[in-house]
C-alpha cells in the first residue's frame, strides 16, 4: 500500500494553479485585455444601433410617403388635371406665360387671349414653330418647332382643360371628294394661296404662306382656327367632309407632277407659252434686222 506524499504533490498543484491564474486573471476588471474587449464590444453595439437606426429611419420614410403618396393623387384626382395638363401647365408657365398671361387672358401689346383657341389652335402653332414667337413682326414664320410631339400634346391639353374651344379631328383627313376639294380651293383659298397652294403676298407686307410643307392635320387646324390672316371656316362654313376634300386636292397637287415639264410655280404649259413666245419674237426679230442689214 503506497503512501501519497504531500509535500511532493505541493510544487505540482501549485504550478496548476500558477497557470489557472495567469489564464483568468487577465480576464479580471481592470486589465488591459479586459479594457480592449470591452471597447470591441462598445463598437459593435454602436454598429448595430447605427443599423437600427437606419433601418428606422427607412421603415419610417416608407410608412410616410405610403400616407402622403394617396393624398396628393386624391389631391389632383379632385382637381380634376390630368397628367398630362399638369405638364402642360408647367411648359405654359416656362415658355408661353410672359405672352400669354397667367390665366390665359392675353398681356397687351405682347400676346392674345388664348380662352377659346382649342387644341387646334396650339397644335397649328406650336407645331409649325410659330409660336413661341421670336420677334413681332406682320407674319409669324414657319421654322422648326420648339416642343417636341409629346410636349405639343401636353400644351394642348392644358389650354384645351383651361381655355376651352375647337378640338383636332381623327380618322383619315384625306377621306374626301378630290373634284370637289379642288373647286372648294379655288373658292375659297386660291385667293390668297395661289390655285396650287405656291402661297402669295397680301397687303401691308403681310403675306400668305405656302402649303408645300403643310400636313393633313395643319391644313385642318388653319381652316379650323383661321390663324393670322386667314379667315376662320368653322363647320357651319365648311363642313368637316368638305375640309377633307380640301385637304386631298391639297395634298395630291403636291404628289403629282408639274404639267408641260418645266415647272415655274407650277403654272403649267402657261409659263412654256409664254418662253415660246419670247424666245420666237426675239428670233423673228433678230432675222428682221440681219436681212435689213444685207440689203
């Protein structure tokens, strides 16, 4: 039976301990491992409340637009404007308002009242690059215009909401009777635009346009509206058939070809007449006076 000697296990158990002591007692408060775990551990509870807070604030931004968001559609859905007369609004307000006043009134000396023009008149105007006007003068020019397609429609839409007056047509304008376009034109227009729409000059330096670059949708909107000089040919005047007729004798004068060949604005065999003339009165002329000469 072997006997366990204390005082040689002593040194051991102390050396246990020694080892325990120097593993866990650097843990203890106040040490500098302690310290800099519990500064790791402050740096990542503030990262994590940082998140928090983050996370908040968009949950927050979210639930707030959610609730602001359906107000201001039943806002413009009581206000009765659409998308698209807001913007309209807001192209009237940049570029037409210096002209045209606030509410659409007119300002003196410097634009017209738009109340009761229509869509049709916007459309004319602003699609052949009348308006916006660069200087006041007897006739606003044709030029390419300011406004793309999708701003045009977005103008008209708000002076046709605000201002009320004539609207464009749809379908096929040129759904007419050819014969008869072309003795309503002569009628009415050819006075003015010359019998094949070469246009022509009018009193005090004003003048009236040629229709060569004009499409079916302008020449409808002019005869709607009478823009400048032109008189306005409402429906009670020409009705919406006869405009098409119009609009098809117009249109496929352009499309054919000058008569006689050569065309001098399309007068035809007239201006041919009229070289052979010259031409052969200066030969018959010019035989005269050498044979006057050899005798």
């Amino acid at each position: 039976m072997s006997t366990t000697n204390p005082s040689s296990d002593a040194p051991a158990t102390d050396g246990r301990w020694a080892g325990m002591r120097a593993r866990f007692g650097s843990r203890r408060a106040g040490t500098p491992a302690s310290a800099a775990r519990a500064r790791r551990r402050s740096k990542q509870q503030r990262r994590m409340a940082n998140v928090a807070g983050l996370m908040a604030a968009l949950v927050l931004t979210g639930v707030g637009y959610s609730a602001i968001a359906p107000a201001n559609a039943a806002d413009d859905a009581a206000s009765g404007q659409s998308s698209a007369e807001a913007a309209g609004q807001a192209l009237y307000e940049r570029s037409c308002i210096s002209c045209h006043g606030s509410n659409l009134q007119g300002v003196a000396d410097r634009g017209p009242s738009l109340i009761g023009v229509g869509e049709a008149s916007v459309y004319f105007q602003v699609h052949t690059g009348r308006m916006p006007l660069v200087r006041q003068e007897a006739d606003a020019a044709r030029k390419p215009p300011v406004f793309s397609d999708a701003e045009i429609e977005q103008l008209m839409a708000y002076i046709q909401a605000n201002g009320g007056g004539p609207t464009l047509p749809s379908g096929d304008l040129r759904d007419g009777d050819l014969a008869e376009g072309g003795e309503l034109f002569r009628l009415n227009c050819a006075s003015c635009h010359n019998f094949v729409g070469e246009g022509g000059a009018l009193s005090s330096g004003k003048a009236a346009p040629s229709l060569a670059d004009a499409n079916d949708l302008e020449i409808y909107a002019a005869m709607l509206t009478g823009p400048e000089n032109m008189p306005v040919f409402g429906d009670n005047q020409l009705t919406p058939e006869e405009k098409r007729s119009i609009i098809d004798y117009v249109q496929t004068l352009k499309e054919q070809a000058d008569p006689g060949g050569a065309g001098i604005g399309r007068a035809g065999p007239v201006s041919e007449g009229l070289v052979i003339w010259v031409v052969g009165i200066g030969a018959l002329l010019f035989g005269i006076f050498w044979m006057g000469t050899k005798a």
